[in-house]
C-alpha cells in the first residue's frame, strides 16, 4: 500500500490509484501544451491566408482544417461583399465549381452500394430518352471522364443565362452532340458528363438529384445549390478579374450542372463532408476505398489527368512528403476551389475563394494545413534571419537578387521579398492584380525558418533550408526558386 497525507488525516490508496493519479496529472499538464499548439497552428494558418489575400487580389477567401473528427479551425479572410464592406465569415457560403464532382460521385456510389445502381450498365438501359447515336457508355466512365461526352463548347457560352427546370432538360442540351471517341478508350474532361451522371442518380434514387444529395449525402451540412445572387445574406458575391481589379460578375444560373459545378458550401461544411467520407459516413469506407482505386482505359492503361491518377472521381496522389492523398479542385466565375484529404492521417483541408483567379489551389490547400501536421522529417533548423536585407538566388534559368525583410511576429517569423524583373515577370502577367512582393510564414512552431509557406500572386508553395544555407521552393516539375538570404 502507498500512503498519502491529505490535510491533517491519513488515506491509504493502492499503488495503481496512484499511477491512475500521476497519468492524470500528467494528461492535464499536457492538455494546455497541444492547446497552445493548436493555438499557434491556428495563428499560422490565418497569416497565411491574409497574406494570400493581400498578395493575389481575391476580395474574399475562406479555409478550414478537419482533423481526428472534427473540424479543428476555420479560418476567413477578406469580404464577402467589398462594395457593401462585409467581411468574410466562417458561414460564408462560396461557389464549389467542379469541387461539386465530389458530391456526384459519393451520390452514385452510395446508390451502387445500397444496390440501386449498377455503374457498368450502359446508360440508355437507365435513361432511355437518350441519344441513340451514342456508343454504349456507363456510370463508371462518366465519373472518370472516358465515356467521351464533350465539355462546354462554344455554343454553351451563353448557358448561365438560362434557368433548366430539371436535370432532364439540361441532358437535352447536349444529348444530340457528338461523342469526342469511343468509350474507355481516352481522358477527357467533361462537365456535361457529370449533368448526364446527376441525371443518372435521378433515376435510380427516384428523387431529384438536389433532394437526394441533401437527404442522403450531405445532411446537416452547409452544402446547397449555388446561392449566388439569391438574397441569401451568407453568400459571397462572385468576382471576376478586370485589367487587374476585381468586380462583381454576372449572374450566372448553374442549373445546367448542379453535379458538375453548381454546389456552394462553407468552408467548414466542405471540409466536413471530406471528414464524413473517410470515416465511412457518405458511404463505407470499403466504397470509399473502392473510389480512390484507379481507373482504367479499355486498353488497361490507368486514366491520368496530367500528373493525378483519376479514380471514380476523386485525383489520388502523394504530396511533396509522400503521404497519400486524395483531392479535387474547381474553377468557375467567380469562385476558385479545392478539397484535399490524407486518407492515412485522418485530415482534410478546404480552400474557397470568390474570385477566379489563376493558383495552383491544391497545393495552397495543403500549404495551409501544414502548420496542423507533424513537421517532416530531415527539415535543416534555421534561425529567423532578421538581421539580412538582401536575397540572391536562382529561378529557373534566371538570376535573381533584391530587397528582403523579416520581422517576428507574434512568435512566428514571416518575410516580405520585392520582386525583381525575372520573379515580377513570372508572377504578375495573370487576370489577377500584379504583386510588388511575395510573403513568407514560417512553419516552425519555435520561430525558425527551417520552412516556410511562400505566398505568391499564384498561390501558396513549401520553402525549406537547405544544408548549403539556401532555401528552395518547387513550383511544378521543372520550375525552381533557389533564394539565400544575405
């Protein structure tokens, strides 16, 4: 027996109360230190989304992190609305553009789970109003965009200004045109095909595709059709890019193509329904696996979209440490988006932004969930060089060299580098407005720069020191800036 004083009486406890006792303790000592973590990851995460803001020109950008079970921060940044000045806020609800894929296929395979739906049945057995002059082609191949339906053509420039009273009627819009090939045999992306698998869910959910969605998909989630322009107060206005300057855009009704890109949602809301799918919630987690399997062609050739590996849907990949993920991205008037999730970490993370703007999102995505996840291994531990003025370096094949701040702020070390020709060249000849400077947040929770998030006009990209005393970032395969800090 173990014995402990307790004022002036005397108690008696068995050894394994008093290693319960000690383990408690020591959990409430560490409760305030993963809070203070949690606390400076969030910091971190909201500098970096400021700093995008004010370096790419977007009016209004919104992100959230799930993490474990649960959304863990949200973060806003910007206006939803510059003319009448209101802020961002964390139920501002954005376009999804072709994030809204995402919700198409978790529709279609939870119907193929609950045996309502076979995804390799040819299509005219499921929607026989179809186009007789088509090859046979199935659910599976519209998902992976290789059933060889047209994307938007020329003569769809006009189709945001017309309301379609149901998904059949916007099928009639393209229903006569042409196959691109024969089906299986090629990648082709196609918004129209995704109209064609909303239409699908349809018919065999026997309820509109929206009410399916709601019901079955996305219940008790911020997740509805686009609410641009319909006097909902939460809904961003959309932007679009004007000589540099951003300005309202027209009204755009995306009727056409709730399945393909017509959602809008909270960040929170995405990030979510992210969560849901790796936990099994949408559909089980079986299924869920099933759809980041990759696709193939007739041939047995995976179907490729540039460097990701399309599955029944979703891209798969590895991000710039290796770990697995699975993600989408959108573009649209008025709206730039992306989910990303790492299946293997239990994690999601939502970027929404109310202006098109030319980014690499994904990786933005991920640069802001960073400060969330264990520092990588092999990092080169740098000090915040707040006493240099100057950088020199290398981009791709040019020289480059200019003026350089840093500064601590609030424990985290950020820098400001003015771009010189080469740099100014290379970032500022998009829609967006052109940037003086790029930003650097350091991710290293002791105040380090041993890496940093180097916020761009384009984007949001992973810089790390180097045993040499430099600092490279990658932008693509076959662009990289190479800075040391003088």
């Amino acid at each position: 027996m173990a014995r402990i004083e307790i004022g002036a009486g005397v108690a008696r406890v068995s050894a394994t109360g008093v290693l319960a006792m000690i383990l408690a303790s020591q959990a409430m000592a560490a409760e305030p230190e993963a809070e203070q973590a949690h606390d400076y990851s969030s910091q971190v995460a909201d500098k970096i989304l400021q700093a995008l803001i004010e370096t790419n020109g977007v009016p209004g950008m919104g992100a959230s992190v799930w993490q474990d079970g649960a959304v863990v921060w949200s973060g806003s940044a910007g206006h939803r609305d510059v003319d009448k000045n209101l802020p961002v806020k964390s139920d501002t609800i954005f376009r999804l553009a072709s994030v809204s894929k995402l919700l198409g296929v978790a529709a279609a395979a939870r119907l193929e789970e609950d045996g309502a739906l076979d995804i390799d049945q040819p299509l005219a057995a499921i929607l026989p109003y179809l186009s007789s002059r088509w090859a046979p082609l199935t659910t599976r191949q519209l998902a992976a965009h290789t059933a060889g339906i047209p994307h938007y053509q020329d003569v769809d420039e006009q189709r945001g200004g017309v309301h379609y009273s149901s998904v059949r009627e916007a099928v009639g819009v393209f229903q006569d045109r042409d196959l691109l090939f024969k089906p299986g045999s090629e990648f082709s992306y196609s918004s129209w095909g995704y109209t064609l698998l909303s239409a699908v869910v349809e018919q065999r959910a026997g309820v509109r595709y929206l009410d399916y969605l709601a019901t079955r998909i996305t219940p008790g989630l911020t997740i509805v059709p686009d609410a641009t322009n319909s006097g909902n107060p939460a809904a961003s206005v959309a932007y679009e890019f004007v000589e540099g300057q951003a300005q309202p855009a027209e009204p755009h009704d995306f009727s056409y193509t709730w399945a393909g890109g017509g959602m809008g949602a909270t960040p929170a809301a995405l990030a979510e329904f992210g969560g849901r799918m790796m936990r099994g919630k949408v559909v089980s987690s079986a299924t869920f696996d099933w759809m980041l399997t990759p696709a193939r062609l007739n041939d047995g050739s995976v179907v490729m979209d540039r460097q990701d590996v399309v599955g029944f849907g979703w891209r798969t990949g590895t991000d710039a440490d290796g770990a697995r993920i699975a993600h989408h991205a959108g573009v649209t008037i008025g709206a730039r988006s992306a989910l990303v999730l790492w299946p293997d970490q239990s994690m999601a993370v939502s970027l929404l932004s109310n202006a098109l703007w030319v980014s690499s999102i994904e990786q933005s995505a991920m640069m802001i969930a960073a400060p969330f996840k264990p520092a990588p291994s092999g990092l080169v531990a740098s000090e915040c060089p707040t006493v240099t003025t100057r950088y020199a370096g290398q981009f791709g094949e040019s020289q480059v060299a200019g003026s350089v701040r840093f500064v601590m702020e609030d424990g985290v070390c950020t820098g400001e580098i003015l771009l010189d020709k080469p740099l100014a060249d290379y970032f500022n000849p998009f829609p967006q407005k052109d940037a003086a400077a790029l930003r650097l947040v350091g991710l290293d929770a002791a105040g380090g720069l041993s890496r940093a998030a180097l916020v761009t006009p384009i984007g949001v990209f992973d810089a790390r020191a180097q045993t040499d005393g430099s600092y490279t970032a990658r932008f693509g395969p076959n662009r990289t800036l190479t800075l040391r800090f003088e």
